[in-house]
C-alpha cells in the first residue's frame, strides 16, 4: 500500500523588472517556496541563475519567466522595453512642446 500526498505548488512572482537604456534588465521575483529560482527572457527557450540581462533590446515586448530550478512551476510577465529619447522641449515655442501618443 502507498500513501501519496499532493500539495499545491507555490509559482514564483516576478514582483520589479528595472530597465535601464543601456539595455539592462534585473528581475526580482518572489521566492515562497525558498527553491532555487531560474529566469529567461525569451519565454523560457533559455534559463540561467542570474536575475540580471545585459543587451535586452530596446522598445521590445520581452517575455520574462522565473522558475524554481528543475520544476516547471512558471511566473511570467510580459514586458515592454520602451525607451524614448529626450525630444520634448515644453518651453511655449510650439515646436517639441508636447507628445501625442494617440495611434
């Protein structure tokens, strides 16, 4: 006879993305069930250990993924890279004053 218990698994949560323009990205995530946590930023094709990307392109959707190690208990989030270069100059000439985001 044996006896099996099945109890939910805890996913972990990708809780601050920081983006910066020269193309770093550091994850933080939740770790309830204090495993060791794996991310990707290519929908989980890559993992690695480090919660910091360097070269992530700019004004991308980025799909971020954390994992506790050899589990397939995914967090995910869908991320946009959105970087704009300084190109508002609001000082009344009517040139550059203001940005429309209207598509």
């Amino acid at each position: 006879m044996f006896t099996v218990q099945v109890i939910q698994a805890v996913i972990p949560e990708i809780i601050n993305v920081n983006y910066n323009e020269n193309g770093t990205m550091i994850l933080t995530a939740s770790n309830p069930s204090n495993g060791t946590l794996e991310y990707s930023i290519d929908n989980g094709l890559t993992w690695q250990s480090s919660n910091t990307f360097t070269n992530v392109p700019r004004n991308k959707v980025i799909s971020i993924r954390v994992r506790v190690k050899n589990t397939s208990c995914v967090g995910f989030l869908e991320y946009f890279t959105f970087v704009i270069q300084n190109v508002i100059t609001p000082n009344g000439d009517n040139i550059n004053d203001i940005i429309d985001f209207r598509a």
